[in-house]
C-alpha cells in the first residue's frame, strides 16, 4: 500500500473531525494509543506523539512509534506532523448544532469503529466528548489536542476497520488515476479522428455574448402554503418571440446568488434564464442549523420539493408569459442546469424515479463508505418508499455538474432518461467521487445524445465563491484555484449544449467533441469532453 493512501485518509479524517462535537465533558484524558498486529500489542504514549510533531525521524524515543514511522518515507512523515497538528478554530455553540445533523451523527459511527474506547467498542460519543472539550482550546485545537481530551485512558485503533478503509481508499484512488487515463486516450483518439480544426476562426464561447439581461425575482406559495420560495429570472433584452427557457439548480448548502454569472453568461446568448432558491436545503438551511434555529441541514422531502419547485416556476412563467411576457418564452422545449444535489434535481426532472430498491442495497453495507454523498443520498429512505415519478415534459435536455445519483437513481432509473444529457466529474471530487458516481451513470445512459466532461484537476465546489469559503469553518482544504477557469468550461459548454439540444441550432454542434476541449484547456487545470462510442463502456474497476 503507498503511504500517498495514508496520507489521504489522515486528511479525510481531520477534515471530518474537525467538524464534529458533542455537549459532554470527559472525566479522563487519553494517555496512550493502543493497536495490535498479530499477537503483538503496541502502545504509543501521547506526550510521545505529540513531541514527534517537532523530532527528527527516528528519534521519538518509542520503538512502537519508530516502528511506524520507519514505513513512510521522510516527505510522508512530513506531512504526517503537519496534519497531526494542524489547529481549527470554531464557535462551540456552532459546531454543537452542527453535530445534530443526522448525516454528520452517521460519519462519525463509521469513524467510531476505527477509533474505539476499547476493542470492539465504537469511539463515536467519545470522540464526540473530546472534539468539545478541544474546541474550548482559546487557540483553536489539533488532533493531538483531540486525542488528549479522549475520555478514556487509552485509544484502540481497530487496525483491521483502518486497513480495510485504507486499502478500499488505494483501490478507489488507483480506479481513478486508470479511469481518468482512459478517458484521456478516448478523447485524444476523438480529437485525432476529427481532422484539423481552426479554432482561431471559431467564436470563445467562454467570453460573454453581446446581449445584454434585465433580473427580476419572484415569489413562490405552493397551494398549500408549507413552502414558499424566491426565484430570479434572468431575461434577454431581445425582440425575439421564442426566447429558450433554462433553469439551474443549486447544491445542498448553496442559494442561488452563486449562479449568477452563468446565469447572465447564457442570457447574453440569448436564453431566459430562472434560478430558483431552494428552501430547506440551502445555504440558509445550513447558517440556520449552525445557530440552532433547526435540527438538520436537510429534509429528505427537498428529493421531492426540489424537482416540485422547478416544476412550478415553469408554471408560474407559463402565466407571466400569458401576460406580461406576451408568449416570449418557449416552455415547451426547456433545459435544466444541476450542480451536485441539483443535479439529482435534473436527472429526475428528466425521467429517472427514485429508486428505493437500490438505495436499500447501498444503505445497509456495513463497510466504511468512501462516497460521502451516500449520507445524503441515504436520507432519502425516510421518506414513504412509494412509486415516485417526478418526470416534467418541459424538460427536454439536462447538464449535470457533479450530481449525486448512484444509489438514490442508480442504473435501473438512470438508464430511462431519453433526453440529451451532459455529465460532467472532477477528478478530485472526494464528496461525489467520479468513478462512484458521474462515470457509471455516464455508462448507464442509453440515450444517444450524451456527453461526458472531466475537469481533470477539480473539486465538487463549482459554485464556491470567497464569502461561502470563509462563511464555512475550514472548509479551504476542499476547494481549489481552479475556480474561475472550470467556471469558464461550463459557460462555454453550456452555451455549445443548449444551444445545440434546446434551439436546435446546428451552428453550435461543433463546440460539443474532444478537440475544442482540448484546444481551450488549461494546462494546469485540464478538461476532456468524449462521446459514446458502439459498444464500448468506460472500465470501472
């Protein structure tokens, strides 16, 4: 196993941590970490891990310990010192509410079988009565600073959960690395069968168009009265009569101000452009939990409510076009833009139903989840398990950035959708891991019309902008500088998807093959663009 893999799960770990606490205060201090290999137990005395942090390899005056760290390499125990202390600062009251989340509870259970107060006894609440009792640090705390507060005398790390984890974590990462450059290959083949192309004669479709967009906001009250919610609409100064009608869909934790840009992007290009907010999964939602004002970041009715919201505003603007708008507004042919949740949004709205069967099979495994999104997608098993089809007409393609839809979809639902679909993956996705989730149901899609994008040096956070960043405690390790290009990727594709599948102009099917990605592609920030060919599915190992 590389050390690469350590290395990661230590972050994940830390990331994951440092977002949890309980209400209680321990009575004791951890005073040892203990683990067994074989018939062998080990201990490592804190105050010696803690003075690693600032030793020289080899001189931690512990054999258990330099037994360890004679396995990594001096890089690997380098950046093993700097995550073992880095420091987090947080408000004690905002992490206490944070830690009512259902799906922050069910981490912390999976992190609870490796980190155990005795053998075979989960460390959940435990580590729960440390992260608080760190938190009140006036400096902020560290993990060291954590697993001093453990209140136990000794830390059991369950090796066996830890090398599973680790091992199922080096498999997942090779998987990627494979898959990424299989898909590589594939685009440069395309790119290769499509001849030479000038693209200096071709319109930048990452540059603003030249018509210019009024914003309006309006508000939504369901018949009856339990959900009311914003949505701007973004309208082209055009004369035209038939303006293409898009709508975006926002993430979990995310409003709708962070789509602005794409919004006015593709109005410039002549699309009319809504966004609605969506209530009780929000950004809102997730300030309100963090000052106690609810229980949870999310309702798993927002699986229905979010698809019923777009829905709607399609309603509401069939009326403003019977008046104000004097029928300027194509309803009948209209596209959806998702981004991570609103992807999910998307793909039901264009024919995939929730699929309880198998969110049953992927909810019950007892393995340590490297897919994140699966405590959300999971959530949706509280809801009455009845046929739900959420299907709307109107909806004739989707663009999907990052969704979720592996087990809340999974291939039974996804393999219905018969409209054209985009789906784009981030290479370095680690909470809708691409090879979990956007890949396979890239190969479950039968529909001839679709499109497979990979920002190959991406996060999940495409809508992250410098005031969500700073609003959210530590959140700065998941995102990256590629922002405002992958921002640009999208623009231009959208531009190309919609106004290829949506106005049915033929102007803009050029735009959609390996050999434009490649040609606007940042070197350091690289995208792939391929198409389905006879026969073939990408490998998923």
């Amino acid at each position: 196993m590389q050390p690469n893999y350590i290395i990661l799960g230590l972050n994940l770990l830390s990331l994951g941590l440092s977002t949890l606490v309980w209400t209680a205060t321990p009575t004791q201090a951890a005073e040892f970490l203990r683990f067994s290999i074989g018939n062998r137990d080990f201990s490592i005395p804190v105050d010696v891990l803690e003075s690693y942090l600032e030793s020289k390899p080899n001189n931690s005056e512990n054999q258990s310990l330099d037994n360890v760290a004679n396995l990594l390499s001096p890089k690997i125990q380098a950046q093993v010192r700097e995550i073992l202390g880095r420091r987090y600062q947080f408000s004690d009251a905002e992490i206490s509410h944070l830690l009512s989340s259902p799906m922050v509870a069910d981490f912390l259970i999976q992190v609870g079988d490796i980190l155990e107060t005795e053998p075979d006894a989960n460390g959940a609440e435990a580590i729960r009565n440390a992260l608080v009792s760190a938190s009140s640090l006036p400096e902020g705390f560290t993990l060291i600073d954590m697993i001093r507060e453990f209140p136990s005398p000794s830390i059991y790390v369950n090796l066996n959960e830890a090398l599973q984890a680790l091992t199922n974590m080096a498999i997942l990462i090779d998987s990627t690395k494979i898959t990424i450059a299989d898909i590589k290959k594939l685009a440069s083949s395309q790119a290769q069968n499509a001849g030479n192309l000038d693209f200096s004669q071709w319109r930048d479709l990452r540059k603003i168009g030249e018509i210019p967009s009024s914003k309006s906001t309006f508000t939504i009250s369901d018949s009856s009265g339990d959900r009311q919610f914003d949505f701007d609409l973004y309208l082209p100064e055009t004369t035209d009569s038939n303006i293409p009608t898009l709508i975006i869909s926002h993430g979990l934790a995310s409003d709708r101000s962070r789509f602005e840009s794409l919004a006015r992007h593709l109005a410039s290009y002549g699309f009319a452009v809504a966004i609605p907010q969506h209530t009780g999964s929000d950004f809102q939602q997730f300030q309100d939990l963090l000052i106690g004002k609810v229980s949870d970041m999310f309702n798993p009715r927002e699986f229905i409510d979010r698809p019923l919201d777009i829905s709607q505003v399609l309603d509401y603007l069939e009326a403003l076009n019977s008046g104000d708008l004097t029928n300027r507004l194509n309803l009948e042919n209209v596209g959806v833009i998702g981004h991570s949740l609103g992807g999910y949004t998307a793909l039901v709205l264009g024919g995939a139903p929730l699929n309880f069967a198998q969110l049953n099979i992927d909810c019950n495994q007892d393995n340590f989840s490297l897919n994140p999104s699966l405590f959300l997608q999971c959530r949706a098993l509280e809801l009455p398990q009845t046929d739900i089809n959420l299907r709307d007409e109107r909806v004739n393609a989707i663009l999907l950035i990052n969704p979720i839809n592996s087990s809340i979809l999974g291939e039974a639902s996804i393999n219905k959708i018969a409209i054209p679909v985009m789906m784009v993956a981030s290479g370095l996705d680690i909470l809708a891991p691409a090879i979990l989730e956007q890949i396979p149901a890239f190969n479950w899609l039968n529909n001839s019309h679709r499109y497979l994008v990979l920002k190959e040096k991406d996060s999940h956070f495409f809508d992250m902008n410098q005031y969500t960043a700073e609003a959210i405690p530590n959140l700065g390790g998941l995102t990256r500088p590629a922002t405002e290009i992958s921002q640009g990727y999208i623009k231009s594709l959208s531009v190309a998807f919609f106004q290829t599948h949506i106005t049915n102009n033929p102007e803009y099917q050029q735009y959609l093959q390996a050999a434009y990605t490649i040609h606007i592609s940042d070197a350091a920030y690289p995208i792939h663009l391929i198409l389905p060919t006879p026969d073939q599915r990408l490998r998923v190992r």
